[in-house]
C-alpha cells in the first residue's frame, strides 16, 4: 500500500470515545426518577427532544448548570483514549472528525476537562447553549420544521451521519488517503457503508454497530475493513499500528 499522507479518523463519542453515554448518564448522577421517567418515554418521544424536555425538568427542580458540568467531567473516560488520540494528533497527518447524537456543550465540556478541546476539525452534533437562567437549552441538529434527510438504513431524525460524512468530505475536498471509524452504536451503520476498500471501521464490541453488521453488512455492500475492540486501551494499540 502507498503510503498515507492524509487521514481522517471519526469518531462518535458515546461509548466510542468515551465510556458512557452523556444524556443517561447526566440523570442517573443527578435525577435518576428522571432517567426512568425518560426510559419510560423513549419509544414515545423523539430522543433529543426528549432530553431536551429533561433538562427542562431538571432546571425547574433547581439543578444547576455547574452539578450538570461536574457529571460530564466525572464521566467515565479512559486515560488511555486521550493517549490515544493525542499521540496520533501528534504525529502530524490525522483529521479528526466527531460525529455525534449527543450535545455541543456535553461533548465540548468533557474534551476541555480531558485537554482535548482543540482536536477535532468538526464536532456535528446537536446544538446546545447555556441561558443565562442555567437551563441548558437543546435542539436536534435538523430542525424537524424543515427539510428533513433522506437516510434509508435508520438513522435518527435529527441527524443522518452517513450524509454528515459525505458532507464533511466535500468540505475537506475528498483528499483522505485514509477513513478510520471509531464507532459502537446503531446509527454508525449509516456512514461506515459510505467508506471505501481501503478504510477501517473500529467497532466497539457487543453493541448496536456489531450487531448490524453481522445482520446487514454484506447485504447493504459493506466496503471496509473491520476491526473490533472492548476497551480504550486496545484502541490505543490499534491506533500505534496506523
């Protein structure tokens, strides 16, 4: 293989980047009857808004924006995903990309406490900012007023990933010797089916991702390689070896 000059790596961030799942994990710190009252309304609600009707909830009770800032920094995230990614930054030929269902303030917040906050090139996700009230104030990424997207394989209403890769793409002018994937969930069936022969997904073991693929891979036309992993560490090794 030539060698590579230019490569992007993407990452989602929930259980991918990180090792938990910011929305749950900020109402199971702070106000676990609301994250039963959001498992119960899951299926009923569009899932960004309803964790935008959930901080809604929680600033009504008096939940603060710095108790919701302390959860995010005290999430689980493995030291040796910041090694990781820091030493691949490093060395000089590495975009990164995050794509992400979670928030802009949950996702900016844990990567400044974690020094990260200049890696990534892009952060698509949903939008968030703070009132000056202290309500943290969410919106799905794709105004479900406008044109929505045109995903056929299920990603959620507010955000297609394959079509936000395929955007980001054109922006960087296609130049990517290289795609790696670092992805665990269902919604990055979408944009690993967009990647070439020549690309690698990293799919995070026993989760939603594995699983479509070993149902729908082959039969959605599957291109890339993959290469499976439990834990940050191993993410580590596999990210020495590129």
């Amino acid at each position: 293989m030539a060698s590579i000059q230019r490569q992007l790596v993407v990452f989602d961030f929930d259980w991918s980047m990180a090792d938990q799942d910011t929305d749950r994990w900020i109402f199971e710190v702070l106000a676990p009857d609301l994250r039963r009252k959001m498992k119960s309304l899951k299926d009923e609600i569009q899932w960004t808004d309803l964790i935008a009707q959930s901080l809604r909830e929680a600033h009504q009770r008096g939940i603060t924006r710095e108790q919701i800032e302390h959860a995010l920094r005290i999430m689980p995230y493995h030291p040796a995903m910041v090694r990781a990614v820091s030493a691949l930054k490093d060395a000089g030929i590495t975009t990164f990309l995050c794509l992400s269902n979670a928030n802009s303030v949950f996702i900016s917040t844990i990567l400044q406490s974690k020094g990260l906050q200049d890696l990534f090139t892009e952060i698509v996700t949903n939008p968030a900012e703070w009132e000056p009230s202290g309500l943290l104030n969410l919106r799905r990424r794709i105004d479900p007023e406008g044109p929505q997207h045109s995903c056929k394989v299920g990603c959620s209403p507010n955000m297609c990933k394959g079509e936000e890769l395929e955007a980001f793409l054109a922006r960087q002018g296609n130049n990517f010797d290289r795609i790696i994937y670092v992805g665990d969930g269902n919604n990055d069936f979408c944009p690993i089916l967009r990647l070439r022969g020549q690309d690698t997904v990293f799919c995070r073991l026993h989760r939603g991702l594995q699983k479509r693929i070993d149902k729908e891979g082959e039969k959605e036309g599957l291109q890339c390689n993959i290469q499976y992993w439990a834990g940050a560490w191993e993410i580590e090794e596999m990210f020495a070896k590129l």
